[in-house]
C-alpha cells in the first residue's frame, strides 16, 4: 500500500490518467508527475479529447448504472465539472430496418431504465415517428418508423474541455507535467529485480530517469507497448467521428436538442456554439489494427494515420441526417478521424496491479468506449485499490484479466450485446479508399 508522499509516476494524461490525479491529490497523495507524449493537454492520443461524449446512466448491467447514476451526480454537483456537463437527455431509438440485435438491445435498455427507481421518472416512451417529430420541433426529419424513448437524465460531457479544466487544476495543485516526444514520452519502465520484478521508474525518450515507488500505466490500448505482458486483454479498436460546419443561426436552432442515436445508424449531439460544430458518430463493429507478428492491435503512431471516414460509414451519417436534419445531409463533413480507445471482450475495465511486480505497477484500461462518463469518479476506484491492504483489486470485474496472448478474436468485443456490426482491419478500409 502506497504511503501518501511515494513518488507516483502517471503515464498518460488522459481521462484515467487525469481523474487519477485529481483523486490522489484530493486523498491526500503530495507526489506525483504525469507523463504525456503530446506537447500540450488535452492530448491528441487521449480518446477524450474529443468535442463530446455521451453520458448516458442505462445499461443491462445494473452495477454500471449505479456507477454512472454516481457520476451524473458528480457532474453536475461538483464546480470543477459541472461547467461541461449537459444534460440534454438522451433520446434512444432504432429505426424500422433496424437488424435483431440492435432492437434486442433498444428493449434492454428502456427496461433497465424503467426498472430502476432513480431513472424510471426521466423515461419517456416515444413509440412512433409523430411523437419524435411532436416533442422535437427543432428535427424537420421524417424519422421513418423510428421509435423508443427520451431518457432526460441523461446528456453529454464537453470532453476537451473538461480534460483541460482537470489538467489546469492539477497543476495549480502541485501536479508535474512532463509533456512532448521526448521529456513527455515514457520509452520505458524500469525495474529493480530484487528480491521481486518492481517498478522503480520511467525513461523517457530524451534519456532521462524519473524514479517512481509507483508507476501508474493509463495509456489506453498503447499499454501493451510499455507493458507486454497485458497481451491481448487489451485491444486498440476505433470508431468513426466527423462533423458538420454550421452557421451560427444553425447552430442556434439547434441548440437543446438531445443527443439523438439511432440504433442502426448512429448518433449526433447539439452543436457547439464555439467552434460551430455538429458531431456525428456511425454505428458499426469498429477498426482494429493487428499487428502480424503478435497479434495484438495497437493504436497508430501518428494521429494523422486516422484522419480519414470509411466510405460506408459516410454513408450511414448521411442517412442519420436525412432521417433527422434533412437540410445537412449533403454537406461537407469535416475533422473526419477515427477515434482509438482500449477496448476490453467483455467491455469491462482493467484498475488492477500487473502481476509479479511487488504491487509497483498499476494499470488502468479497458474504456471500451464508455469509461469517459466516468471522469469525475474514476480515480476514485484507483485510490481504492492503493489503500486496500490487501494490495488486490476488490472489484473482481476489474482485476487483471489473463486471456491468453495466443487467443485471437477476429470479432474482438462482438461478443459484447450493444455492438452490432463486424469488426474489420484498418489496412483494409486503408487500401480501398487509397483504390477510389
């Protein structure tokens, strides 16, 4: 168990790796630096940096409404946070050619949502088309045969944002940074070998040694390339963003509007009244980048790497905007980029020592594309696991998985009831856009 003054080496200054900080310094911890390979926070590598995200409380899973119920909360009561919450409720549908499945999981959400005590009087069951159009006056959209239900305690988080009003807090707080590809880049953790394998600190690429009594690992799916052996409990898997340039009337029309996601289709948000920007996400099974020789995927190098939309889902975002906003389907869709997060097969998070390291290395992982809703409470868990005496992770689901680093899954997190669609490899969407 850490003593509050222990060198604390924090590698990543993503959403873990910033809430992490944030909840060690309000436990008392007086000694930690956080590492970064970009030049400035937010980070281009961080999955978070982002315009927005959804935070929405309903899941089959009762233990992660609860959580997420925790984390509304500290969104909206906490003054570090509630700047960048939303809450514009969360309206939750599919279309009538939605696929089984995507209904299937439509049903076992506004179940989940109707069932629990503290949700149920924010559902509102919108079963057709006409209610939609009705309640949303600000849609000029058909929404053929679409229907489900608005849940008004749910919203969305300005994510760039809130990353950045965490990292300047810290700071302020007495936090170091060590940022850019050479004071801020971690090349290595290095180890002193007696009498077990422990972590006593990190080399970054400019050759320097931080010594650490504790190195914190919140990389996301780059983890495994500082930490080999988390093999392929961790894959990198992305997701496709893109936005449309409104006009600041647009923008102004739309503004209220829920985060408005179609099953089969995808979601958009409220415009941003800063930048001007209408983000929209298409439904899909996400990009996987494989690495041929160990079978795991890693994100890119470079963000430029993924600066590019996948035809088909172009295709799906102009549906979603003719569905919905009709006037915006055939605009140009700018800052087109895939967006990489740590994705876990049972979509489960990883807040757990490595094994073999005398409870010196901790790693924190596994968002699988839902852990940024809960910032304002992660870190939490993380200060948890230092104080147990026990040095183990009491919440079993977030231990340390062990899936066999031979176990390939070409459909990796499929498995995982809200995904619909198959999981494809980057060099193949690559190569067909490089043939149009």
């Amino acid at each position: 168990m850490a003593s509050k003054d222990t060198p604390i080496a924090i590698v990543g200054a993503g959403a873990f790796g910033l809430s992490t900080a944030w909840h060690l310094l309000q436990s008392g911890y007086t000694n930690i630096t956080v590492f970064d390979k970009d030049t400035e926070v937010p980070s281009r590598f961080s999955a978070a940096n982002d315009l927005n995200k959804i935070v929405r409380a309903e899941y089959e899973d009762r233990f992660y409404t609860d959580l997420t119920i925790e984390a509304i909360s500290a969104w909206k009561s906490n003054p570090l946070f509630a700047p960048h919450f939303h809450q514009t409720g969360f309206l939750h549908c599919v279309t009538g050619a939605a696929p089984e499945k995507a209904v299937g999981t439509l049903h076992r959400f506004r179940t989940s949502a109707e069932n629990h005590p503290e949700i149920q009087p924010h559902v509102v069951p919108l079963e057709n088309d006409d209610s939609i159009r009705k309640r949303f006056w600000q849609f000029n959209g058909q929404f053929p045969t679409w229907h489900g239900y608005l849940n008004q305690l749910d919203g969305y988080a300005h994510s760039a944002n809130a990353l950045a009003a965490v990292y300047r807090a810290t700071r302020a707080a007495g936090v170091r940074f060590f940022l850019g590809d050479q004071n801020g880049a971690v090349q290595q953790i290095t180890y002193a070998d007696s009498p077990h394998k422990k972590a006593n600190g990190v080399r970054t690429v400019n050759g320097r040694f931080h010594p650490a009594g504790l190195v914190i690992v919140a990389v996301g799916a780059a983890a495994g390339r500082l930490v080999p052996k988390i093999g392929k409990q961790v894959v990198a898997k992305s997701w496709s963003v893109a936005h449309v340039h409104l006009t600041d009337e647009e923008t102004s029309l739309l503004r209220g509007i829920p985060v408005t996601y179609a099953r089969d289709l995808g979601f958009l948000f409220e415009p941003d009244p800063k930048s001007n920007l209408l983000k929209l996400c298409p439904m899909g099974g996400g990009y996987i980048d494989t690495d041929p020789q160990t079978g795991v995927s890693y994100p890119p190098l470079s963000p430029e790497t993924s600066a590019f939309l996948p035809q088909e889902d172009e295709k799906r975002i102009r549906k979603l905007l003719a569905q919905t906003l009709p006037a915006l389907s055939e605009r140009p869709l700018v800052r087109k980029t895939l967006c990489w997060f740590a994705d876990t097969s049972d979509s489960d998070f990883i807040i757990d020592y490595v094994p073999e390291t005398s409870s010196s290395l901790v790693l924190l992982s596994g968002d699988s594309g839902h852990g940024f809703k809960m910032f304002p409470i992660f870190g939490k868990w993380v200060v948890d696991l230092l104080q147990n005496p026990d040095n183990q992770q009491a919440v079993r689901r977030w231990r340390w998985k062990g899936r066999d680093g031979n176990d390939r899954n070409t459909n990796w997190g499929g498995d995982v009831s809200w995904r619909v669609g198959e999981t494809r490899e980057l060099s193949e969407v690559q190569s067909r856009i490089s043939k149009l």
